[in-house]
C-alpha cells in the first residue's frame, strides 16, 4: 500500500505508469509528472478507469475515501476506510492535555459510542443512528449525559471532516433533536445555616470525615484538589498545589491560618499509611483516598440528601464572601476561578495572596465559631473536633 512518503518519491518515467493502492485505487504518474488519482471498477464485463483528482491537491486518506464513497455510489463492495473509532482516537491525539474534562469525556465516549459503533465506517453514521443510541440514555434520566455525547461526537465528526475522512458532517444539527436538559446548581444550604450544619457534622461523623469537612469548607478546593494535598506542597507560609492538579491548570496557593494548621495537624495525627505523601492518603496504597470519600459520607446521611453536597461547601464560603463584602476579584481567588478575558489575565497575574491572607483569618474564624459552639451544646470532648 501506498504511503504519503513514497508518493512523493515517485518520479516520471519516459512512459506513463501507475501505482495500486487498494481496493482498486491507484496512483498515475504522467510522464509530465503529474500524478492523478485512479479508481478501476469493474462495470458490464469491462474495467473502467475512474479520475479522482491529482495529488498532492487530493491526499492519500482523502483518495482513499473518494474511492470508498465513488463504489459505494455504483453499489459495488466497500473498501476499506475510516471507522468511528479511527476518528475517535483522532480526536484524542487533539484534545487530550487541552481539555480539562478529557479523561471523563473519553471514559464516557467509549462507553456509551465507541464499545457500540467503533467498527462501523465514519460514512455509514447518520443521525437515526446515534439517536437511537442515545434514547435508552435519555430515558435513564441522563440528560446531562446525552448532551455532552452529543456535543463531542458532533465535534468528533467535524475534526473527521478537517481531516479529510468525510466531505462533510451528518450530525451538525443533531442536538436539535433532544431536549435542553434543566441545569440545576449543586445543593448547599445558606452560610447562615452552617452553625446547623457544622453541629450535625459534629454529632454524626467520625473523625476522619470530620477533618475532611473541616478541611474542604476552610480550603474550599474541589474534592479531587483536596485529597490530592501532598504533604511536601505545604509551607510555613502557604499550601502550594501545582497547576497540572487544579481544574483551571493554574498554580494555587492557600495561605496558611492556625486554624487550618491545627486541621493539617490532626489529619496528620489519624494518618494510618505513614509513608504516604498525601495528607489524606488511602489505607494501603501509594494514593490519597477518593475524591468521593466526603460526598458518598453525605449522600449516605438523610439529615444531608439533597440539602449538601461536598462541591456545595465552595458555594457556602463564596456566598460568606459576597455577604461580607470581600471584593469579587478576591472572592473568585479564593476558589480559584479565572475571572476577566483572557486580554485581562494577560495583564493581571496576581493572585491576590496578601488581601486572601486577611480574608481567610476572617473565614476560618467563622467556622471555628461554628465548630466552638456545636462542640459546647454537644458537650463532646475536645479531641473529637478540630484542634483550635
């Protein structure tokens, strides 16, 4: 078969011949040198030479392709071309490292579309195809799910289309065939209420959920940005997690209170696997426990079903923030969000560190409150809280 560095090696002779390819397609050379592409079909007992265009203005994938399309058009046997599969590990080579979501997205990708069709041809996809893949997912109450199927295999096909694979996309418009699904905000009770709150974590769980509740509400990183704290990332001055561990790929730094010291401490002090590096490492293995551990803890205690979830302790620090008048630049820092254009963060590279430090003592003075007053009323013994 044919490569692209052979084709471009191919020099005219003094007369015309030609190179197979597969399939039946080959490549002219004229003894100008211009090289065309060919297709030979078989038709009414005789083999006719088809003209598919020159290279290198046609390409070696995209010939291949012509020739599909051109004997599937006369009704002849398919050849050989790119599947579903061949399009999507494409669109891997592109996009993993620059989308956040890249894990998740292929995960789900090869469950619900690849496992599925990945052996059909690219050509062969029309849009009943996929509906009917997703309409057992839709009924599951997966709307979510469907619409960001939809949205990557709609740009699975668009790059199939840049890359010479297809003429053209069958699923450009396909999202119009499902409904929006309803975008709901993740449930956290006002920061009024964490006095509430914080008692029930104290009368319900154990230590180590404790400390993990304690710790996600004061940092308020995202369940996978605190279990993946390292112990070496901790400073005297600031906890530093490097980009590649934050969802925004920017480096964050938590500044240091004695509150949230004496949190570090006592997860310090429960830490089975000594040797770990993490500060909430897994009983055995070399790695910190789930980025769920806090969440499933939640979602198993009635007092908290649909009223808490571990991502809602963000939005009860940030709602503290607006009701305090801590300034939105700094606020948004405090959860290490991208705020401005991207001309604007081209500008303005701080982090605010300094103004954070202040607002963070206000912050974890509130909880400690909190914490203070639910250990009294609950006459629970020192320890059981967090150190203060």
């Amino acid at each position: 078969m044919l490569t692209s560095k052979k084709i471009r090696a191919l020099k005219p002779k003094e007369t015309r011949y030609q190179i197979t390819d597969s399939a039946g397609l080959a490549l002219r050379i004229q003894r100008s040198g211009v090289k065309s592409w060919v297709l030979r079909v078989p038709q009414s007992g005789r083999i006719h030479d088809i003209t598919l265009g020159h290279w290198p203005e046609i390409s070696l994938m995209q010939a291949r392709a012509i020739a599909r399309q051109k004997k599937k058009e006369l009704e002849l046997e398919p050849s050989g071309s790119y599947t579903v599969k061949d399009a999507f590990k494409f669109w891997c080579s592109k996009k993993k490292g620059r989308i956040i979501s890249y894990k998740d997205e292929k995960l789900r990708l090869e469950k619900y579309i690849v496992s599925r069709i990945g052996s059909r041809q690219l050509d062969s996809i029309t849009p009943p195809v996929i509906i009917k893949l997703m309409e057992p997912i839709e009924s599951a109450g997966k709307a979510s799910t469907v619409k960001r199927l939809l949205m990557r295999v709609r740009e699975i096909f668009d790059m199939a289309v840049n890359a010479g694979y297809l003429h053209s996309n069958p699923l450009s418009k396909i999202t119009k065939v499902f409904a929006v699904p309803e975008v709901r905000h993740m449930p956290a009770p006002d920061w009024k209420e964490l006095p509430i709150v914080v008692s029930q974590i104290e009368s319900l769980a154990p230590q180590k959920y404790r400390i993990l509740f304690y710790f996600s509400l004061a940092t308020l990183l995202r369940p996978g940005e605190v279990v993946s704290v390292r112990l070496d990332w901790i400073s005297e001055e600031a906890i530093t997690i490097p980009a590649e561990c934050m969802k925004m790929k920017r480096t964050h730094r938590i500044p240091l209170t004695p509150f949230l010291i004496s949190l570090i401490n006592a997860a310090k002090s429960i830490r089975k696997n000594k040797r770990s590096p993490f500060l909430f490492p897994a009983t055995n293995k070399n790695r910190p426990i789930s980025s769920q551990a806090l969440a499933k803890w939640l979602h198993s205690q009635e007092v908290f079903k649909d009223r808490l979830v571990a991502h809602g302790l963000r939005s009860i620090g940030r709602s503290w923030f607006a009701d305090n008048d801590v300034p939105f630049e700094v606020a948004e820092a405090c959860l290490a969000h991208l705020v401005g254009s991207q001309v604007v963060r081209a500008y303005q590279r701080t982090d605010f560190f300094s103004p954070r430090q202040k607002i963070m003592l206000s912050w974890h003075a509130y909880i400690e409150t909190c914490a203070r007053c639910a250990q009294v009323l609950l006459k629970k013994p020192e320890e059981s809280g967090p150190s203060t």
